[in-house]
C-alpha cells in the first residue's frame, strides 16, 4: 500500500459504498467560510458541511481547544466520567430548560436516545400501550430504522422494512392532522423539527408549535424538538425553541454543537431523564472528552450576544441578496427559514433542477446545498463575513446568468 499515490474522485468507485454520490472536486483545506480543492481554486462556503461547521473552517479557537485536550487525555468508557463531559452538561444547562444532558456522537443517536426515553418513560409512568410516536410528513430524524421510521421520507425505509411500528405521520403545521392521532391512552410523544431541513426549509408556525405543546400536556405525551440542523445558534437564538417561546420536553442538538467534529447531545428535564435509569442505554463515544472539549469551545462562543445578534444581520443580508437574484431572474418565489438556515423555492418553471443550481455555482466557486429538487438551502458559517456573502453572491448570480441564458 502507498499512501503517496495521488488520491483521486475515481476511487471513491473503487473503494467506497456507493451510497453517496460526490462531485468531482475534492475539498483539502479551509479557512473561515472558505475552502480550497486539489487544483488549490477558492470556494466561498455558504454550504457549512450542512449546518455543522458553525464557525467555519479551521477556527483558531477550535483549534486551540483540540490541541489543548488532545495532550490530556483522548477517550475513557463511560464506567467513568470526564471534565469536558460534565462542564459542557453543566454549560447546557445553565443555558437552556434542560436538566440532564445524555451525550452521543450524530444526530440520529440523539433522537434514537430521544424516542428511547419517550417509550420508557410512556412505560414506566402508563403502561405499554403508551407507546406512540406521532411524526410528520417531510420531515428527517436519523439513518438509523428507528429514526428513519419516525422520519416522514418513505424514500428511506425503501428496501429496509419491516419498520419499527407505533409511529404516525401528521401533516407539518397542521394541528388538526395531530388532533385526529393523537391518543392520552397510546401516545408517549409527539416529535417535530422547528425547522425541517431536509424537507425544504419549512418553517413552524408559532401557533402550530404552541398548538403542540397544548396537545401534549393534555395528552400526557412529551413534546421533543429535534434542533440537529436548526439549533446551535443556526436562527439567531442558541436554539429556536427560544426563538418560539414553546418549550419542549426533550430536545435534541447535533451538526453545529462540534462546529465539525462528531458529537450530539440529547437535553431533557429531570423528571423524564429519570426513566433513561442505570444500563438502559449507552454509546461508547458519548462524552468523548475530545468532542466534548471542542463543544464547549463553540457553544460559548456562539452563545455571545454579539454573536447572536450578527447571524440576524448576515442572515438579512443573505436572504435581500438571493432574493434579489431569484426575482431578476425569475428563479424563487420566496426565500424562507430563519437565521442562516434559509431555503430559496425555485418557480415552476425550475421545478426538479435543485442539482443543475448546486452544480453551476460550484463551477463559479461557490458551494451551495439543496432540499429535495426544488429548493436551494444555504447553510454558512454563523460568523461569515460580510466580504464573503457579498461574493457568494456574486459568485452565485453569474451560475444563475449562466444557467437562464
């Protein structure tokens, strides 16, 4: 084996699961929001590797923060805790409504730990009929079969039923679709993203979220709020539910919480975390001291006002620019989301082209992401500078002049 050869996009066929497809550039280094391939071309970054790369790329901080843990001390089993683990519990709390916080490592394991708790705790407070989950349509929790099930995309359950069963799919801010399913006997929880992601960028109404919160108490069911995309800062609050004011019962945060490196937490309120007792779950890397260490770096920092308040800025400049672009070409018919989660709806005419979009502005040197086919999601860096959006903006109208001509 050398590890000298060049590395090239045609190995990935020779040596990778063919279950991504990747472009052909590959990414080597970066800095700030920007990025630069084997060939050394700049990108501008409005992508953030999916909302996970809160503070860009190769962040000083971040890097501090690795180095300094990783001269302590890199893993140890969970038969022991870690300072990392229990100052960044410590810090969540103090910053949210949790009470407990259970560690892991991706957003999946959150919510799988998340749907876990919500059964046990429908079991041990009602018995085992209390063990319905009620989802919705277009929304996106996990790869696992449990999460994948809960998700409202049959796309991903193709090929790998039978699906764990209990679970129901409502209509995304419809209470009245959650009304006809939902059950005081059979529903232990009812789980929705204030912002679906992979579902196009959709926002909650705020009544529809405090709708559910109504129905949940009356119902004895737990209320969980899946932030793995939408929270960490990513709407201009640390998490949206506090951008809604409707608290939920379990929450559960991944993607930005490392700003890039592997962990995700799952914060719930004492009273429930008590049915999650001695062996009834686990992960191995859960409170790894590494991404522990390199978590707590980004959540203080993203949780300064300063901070905060400059992603409603960014977020206003970003949403007027590509708003522009899509009504100079005819391209959008609105530009939604909140802080710098935004979703840009293509018109009819550009229905199914989501990929043509992505591809002509990496040829311009901008990274962009999508939604399905019919809607360009943009995800940068919490701290983007002002120089970067106004030339991801160019970058981005030149692919769309390229593009409609």
């Amino acid at each position: 084996m050398n590890n000298r050869e060049p590395v090239t996009r045609e190995l990935f066929n020779d040596v990778m699961v063919p279950n991504y497809a990747p472009g052909a550039m590959i990414p080597v280094r970066g800095e700030g929001s920007r990025v630069w391939d084997q060939d050394d071309r700049e990108y501008v970054d409005f992508a953030g590797g999916i909302a996970v790369n809160s503070l860009g790329h190769a962040h000083p901080g971040l890097i501090g923060a690795l180095h300094e843990q990783a001269e302590k001390l890199w893993h140890v089993s969970n038969v022991l805790t870690n300072e990392p683990a229990l100052r960044l519990a410590r810090t969540l709390c103090e910053l949210t409504f949790a009470e407990r916080v259970f560690f892991a490592n991706s957003g999946a394991e959150a919510n799988e730990a998340a749907f876990k708790l919500a059964r046990r705790y429908g079991w041990q407070h009602q018995g085992a009929e209390k063990h319905e989950i009620i989802s919705f349509t277009n929304s996106f929790h996990g790869r696992t079969l449990f999460t994948v099930a809960v998700g409202g995309q049959a796309k991903y359950l193709e090929g790998f039923e039978p699906a764990p069963g209990g679970i129901h799919h409502a209509t995304f801010n419809d209470l009245d679709s959650v009304k006809a399913l939902i059950s005081k006997e059979k529903t232990c929880a009812v789980v929705v993203e204030p912002i679906q992601g992979e579902g196009g960028v959709m926002p909650a109404e705020a009544e529809f979220l405090q709708g559910l919160r109504d129905l949940c108490d009356e119902h004895n069911a737990l209320l969980i709020f899946d932030e793995v995309q939408c929270g960490a800062g990513r709407t201009g609050h640390l998490y949206a539910y506090q951008h809604y004011g409707v608290t939920p019962d379990i929450l559960t945060s991944a993607k930005g919480l490392g700003g890039g490196f592997p962990v995700a937490a799952m914060l719930t309120t004492e009273k429930v975390a008590e049915s999650f007792g001695v062996g009834t779950h686990g992960s191995t890397y859960g409170g790894n001291p590494l991404a522990c260490a390199v978590a707590q770096k980004v959540i203080d920092t993203i949780s300064q006002p300063e901070i905060l308040k400059g992603i409603k800025a960014r977020s206003d400049k970003l949403r007027k620019g590509m708003m522009a672009i899509g009504e100079k070409y005819d391209v959008f018919t609105e530009v939604r989301g909140e802080g710098l989660l935004l979703g840009c709806v293509l018109t009819e005419k550009w229905q199914g082209r989501g990929k043509d979009f992505l591809n002509a502005a990496q040829a311009e040197g901008l990274m962009i992401l999508i939604a399905g086919a019919n809607v360009i999601r943009l995800a940068p860096s919490l701290i983007i500078p002002d120089q970067d959006i106004e030339e991801g903006l160019e970058r981005f109208e030149k692919a769309v002049a390229t593009l409609t001509k």
